[in-house]
C-alpha cells in the first residue's frame, strides 16, 4: 500500500463531503437461487448509483484471508490491518466508553450456552437481550473484582457480549483467546505466546473459572468466551493523516470503538434502526466532511444463515437510505463492506467486496447494477486492496494536491 506518510504530505482540506455507507458483511455467496443476497435483492437506486460510478472488488486484507470486523474497517480508513493489528477486546472497551488506562488488557466476551459436559452448544447462548447481559455482568462483577493485585472490570456491551479489562502491573496482551470459534467443544484454556504473558494467562484462566461458576446455573447462559485480547494501540488519526473532520453513525459498540479509534467523532443515535442513524446523519451534516454510516444487520442475518432476512434489509439501505444520501449532494459517495458473510457459511469468510464510488469526476465503467459478479468482471478498478479506498475517497474529493513538478 502508499505509504500513509505520504498521503500525509498530499491531504488538503476543503469543505467537500464523502459519506461513506458500510454495510457491514453484505457480501454473499450464491444459495439454491443461484443468486447471492446482493443479486436477489431489489435494489433500483443502488444499481443507478453504480452506472455512475467507479467500481471494483476489494480485499479488506489480502485475498484469501477472512478478516474480523477490525481489521476489515481498519482497511476501509486506510490503515494496514497487519501493520495495526488490534483485539477487539479495546474496541468492545472503548465502544462502551471505559475509562482505559495505559498498561490494561481488554477482552471481547461472549455468554455461551454450555452442555453437562462443558461442551459449547452456542457460541451466543440464544443472542440473549442486553438486560440479561447487563445481570450476568454485574453477578460476575460483584464476586469477581480482583485476582492476584489485578483488578477486573467486566461490563456489557450488547445482546451477548460484554467486554472485561484487567488492570494491574506487568501484563502483557500475547495469549490465545478461549473462544474455540465452534460448537461441540468445551472452551479452550488460556495459552500465552510468550513468556511475559505467562501470569496474564493465568489470571484470565482463574477469572473465567470464578465467572463461570457464578452463572453456572443460570440458563441459556451458563458459559463465557474471551478473544480479542489487546492493550491500546498507538495509531495516528484520520485528522493527522487525511486533514479529515470524520464522524461516525453506528449503533454497535465495537465499531464506535473503531471510530475513536481513528478520531472520529462518534454521533449520538437516538435509536438501533436504520432511518435513526439517517435522522443523525441530517441533523449532523453541516458539521463535519466525513460520514461514516455503518449497516450492521447485514452481517447478523449472515451469521444466522438467514438468507431473506439479509436481501430484506438491503432492500431496505436501496429504497430508505440511498436515495437520502444522495438528496445531501455529497462530493463523493461510496459504498462497500468490511467483509464477506455469506449466509450459506454463516461466518465472515474469505471473498472481496464490492466498492462503489460516485462523485461527479468518477470514470464510469461498465457495471451497470449491484453485484459481486458484475462488479467484478465489469468494475473499472478490478480487484485491489481496500486500503486503497480512502486514497480514492479523498482523491474524488479533491482532498489531495498533485505530487511532483
């Protein structure tokens, strides 16, 4: 990728806008329809959005790897994602607005349901409602609170998830999650990488047998998994590298962390629905020269294999939300994902995504509707990497001066 240093060195600032809409895991693969959700979806105003526009397939990575959520936004801003590897523990931590202090480990939590054996039988016991996230939480956090001088702080975050934060002297963030990532198998121990990490490794191993014993008995969640362990990165922000003034329309915690991240003021939703999130982004337009408009049911009904629930709500981003967006005449318009989560997999997987940027100095190519397929053999920038998306974002933008003589 260009270096970011020397995209530095190109930014200008203007008042040009970019908003730009994530809809989070909306790529697919083809079910028994042949089609993929993207393909069976009606999407009118999309498809003419991309007869305007430069289109292409990214890879939020690198072809072949299946990125997380972090490292597939992280790409999206212009952030190598193997260069700034961060656990989604931080993310989770700052999504909830913790008070982190340097030195702290944060892990990404979720309640399981667990067999008689131990055995995982659901990795989000049921996608429990946050009230009952908020019970479990606060029964752990009042008979688990610290651990060999380090203190635990384990709050919830949403539906099944929750973050935990341990503070105390010498730890370290290189140990293995105890999320097996599958069903069937008992959650695995906490394992360290390297050998400073070996007393982290086992306080986490100590709180998880503490925690689970405090909800042993509750249904559906009688189990925790951890991943995502990390302490905070030091990453330059989108102001520094890009002279942007970002903001963030989420209503998920881990990608409010994402975009505090990187500096981005995150807008308050006064709701979980898509149109609240459009009401944010109106009330909040004359106030900054970057959106970032973040769909996240689109990877849910992914993960839940719910192939209808999925083309529903991209039908719903098509006929609500584009055609508001454009109404706002930005200076640039783009459109893409952090990932892949095809239903039939019910996990993110490993395939681009498609991007498309509008903006009256696009090239148009010759994709001509909303498709992985056409996009792909049709789409004008081919298949690259998607850290190349802000560069092309700020460029249609004219956010960036001429290099050289």
């Amino acid at each position: 990728m260009i270096p970011q240093e020397f995209i530095k060195k190109l930014a200008v600032k203007n008042s040009n806008k970019i908003v730009l809409l994530v809809m989070d895991g909306v790529g697919g693969l083809p079910n028994e329809s042949s089609k993929t959700e993207i393909e069976a979806a009606n999407t009118p105003n999309i498809d003419a959005v991309v007869k305007k526009s430069i289109t292409g397939i990214a890879d939020p990575v690198a072809m072949g790897i299946t990125p997380g959520s972090g490292p597939g936004h992280l790409g999206i801003f212009g952030y190598d994602p193997i260069k700034y590897e961060i656990g989604r523990g931080i993310l989770a931590a700052l999504g909830i607005g913790f008070p982190l202090e340097k030195g702290d480990i944060a892990a990404r939590g979720n309640f399981a349901t667990l067999d008689s054996n131990g055995k995982i039988t659901d990795r989000r016991a049921g996608r429990i409602p946050t009230a009952l996230c908020k019970k479990l939480t606060e029964m752990i956090q009042e008979k688990v609170k610290e651990i060999n001088n380090v203190k635990i702080f384990i709050r919830p975050v949403m539906d099944y998830r929750f973050a935990v934060v341990f503070r105390g002297k010498g730890l370290s963030d290189k140990i293995n999650d105890t999320d097996p990532q599958s069903v069937g198998v008992a959650p695995l121990k906490c394992t360290y990488t390297e050998e400073e990490a070996a007393k982290t490794a086992e306080i986490v191993n100590e709180f998880v047998r503490q925690a689970s014993k405090v909800i042993e008995n509750e249904h559906p969640a009688n189990g925790l998994l951890l991943r995502g362990f990390s302490s905070y990165p030091d990453i330059p922000s989108m102001e520094e590298l890009y002279g942007l003034h970002p903001a963030a329309i989420a209503t998920y915690p881990m990608y409010k962390g994402l975009a505090k991240l990187v500096g981005m003021d995150v807008l308050k939703v006064n709701g979980m629905d898509i149109m609240d999130e459009l009401e944010t982004l109106k009330e909040n337009y004359d106030k900054y020269d970057f959106f970032y408009f973040h769909v996240k049911k689109t990877d849910s009904y992914g993960e839940d294999g719910n192939f209808e629930a999925k083309v529903h709500l991209i039908e719903d981003v098509d006929k609500k939300i584009v055609p508001e967006i454009l109404r706002l005449n930005p200076a640039v318009f783009a459109i893409t994902a952090d990932h892949s989560t095809p239903a039939v997999m019910k996990q993110h997987s490993f395939h681009g995504v498609p991007f498309v940027l509008y903006s009256p100095y696009a090239r148009p190519d010759r994709a001509e509707y909303f498709s992985e397929r056409e996009i792909g053999t049709k789409g004008g920038l081919g298949r690259f990497k998607a850290t190349n998306e802000i560069i092309l974002m700020l460029a249609h933008s004219l956010k960036l001066k001429k290099f050289g003589a």
